[in-house]
C-alpha cells in the first residue's frame, strides 16, 4: 500500500484529491494538511511514502517546505497550476521526483505516483518545454535582492539603509532592473517577475 499525505490550501480540492486517490487500491491518504508549515510534522509523524503538495499556500510555500523534505525518505509530487520555469527550477534542486499540472487527467496522478514509487521523475511535458527554453533569471543577484525588498513595500530610502548603499544606487539597480525586464515601472517589474516563478 502507497501512504499519501497531501497538501493543498483549498479545501474542496484537497477533499476531492483524497477521495480520488482512496478510490485506488494500491493507495491510502493518511494525511491532510493546508498549507507548508502544518504538511512537515505531518511527514515527520506518519512517515508516508509520498507527499503530494501545492505550490502556492499560506504560511509556507509547497516549494519551501519540498526544500526542507529533500533529505528525507518521502517522495515529493508537487502539483501545481502553474508551469513556471522558475518554480521547476527550484523544485528540480529539491529533488522532488514528480511535478505536475493539476488540469492533467486524475488517472494520471495514480499512474505518475506508481511510477515515481518505482523509481522514476515524472514532470509535466509543458516544463520541460520552459526548462530548456534558455528563458532564465536575468537579474544579478543584489538586482535580485532589490526587486524583492521593493516587492516587500520598501522605498528607495529604506533599500539603501537595509542593503548599506546609497539612494543613488538603488536607483541605478532600479532602471536596470527595468531595463533587463523589459518593463515600464516597479510594479511592471514585480509582476513580471513573479509571472516567471523567479522570486525566491
């Protein structure tokens, strides 16, 4: 018997994923959980064979809380509805054995999950596509670092206190920020960079 603990933040869904999954006969859901931070003492308590999780939910996301599973016994699924090369990125480096779309048909999730047990990564073919596609994180990382505090809400002022660099720097980093993303303004940017699954 496959033991499954599933991590999904809408609560109708993860109802339907569990009973769809309880209808195979190989595989048994042992836990629920509704966001990242309540799925790891579940693993740690039941010691499932799989975890299946969302990406995007509240508290922690599936992608942080696969990074804290990489060294334990568990296969990670990440089920997501976004294909996002950034995201896949992050999960790959997580050793997460399987990513996939949640629009893909239910059997093949049980399919994917047995295959998975016996060894193999199944990713969605639409990822592979994006992985190779040479669509990569332009931004250096202090780039980086400053679009995130600027996604935080933080002004120019606040940027050069929190990273010890003056106002007329942040603003150099902001129009090459703009620049490389090929947008008009902050938000653009935020929006842009989120679209693409580059945040951290």
């Amino acid at each position: 018997m496959i033991r499954i603990v599933l991590a999904e933040d809408q609560r109708m869904l993860l109802g339907a994923l569990g009973s769809l999954l309880d209808l195979e006969e190989d595989m048994e859901v042992v836990g629920k959980a509704r966001n990242g931070e309540e799925v790891l003492p579940l693993v740690q308590q039941l010691n499932p064979d799989v975890c299946i999780m969302d990406i995007e939910m509240p508290l922690k996301t599936g992608l942080d809380a696969a990074e804290e599973l990489k060294d334990h016994d568990c296969k990670v699924i990440i089920l997501t509805t976004f294909a996002r090369a950034g995201y896949f990125e992050r999960a790959r480096k997580a050793n997460v054995k399987g990513y996939l779309l949640k629009d893909s048909p239910s059997e093949d999730l049980a399919n994917s999950i047995r295959s998975i047990m016996q060894g193999r990564r199944i990713y969605a073919p639409e990822l592979i596509d994006l992985a190779y596609s040479g669509d990569e994180n332009p931004l250096t990382d202090r780039e980086h670092q400053v679009l995130e505090l600027i996604a935080n809400g933080k002004n120019t002022k606040e940027i050069a206190n929190q990273m010890y660099i003056t106002t007329g720097t942040v603003r150099n980093y902001v129009s090459a920020i703009l620049d490389k993303l090929d947008v008009g303004n902050r938000i653009e940017a935020i929006s842009r960079f989120k679209e693409k699954g580059w945040f951290k």
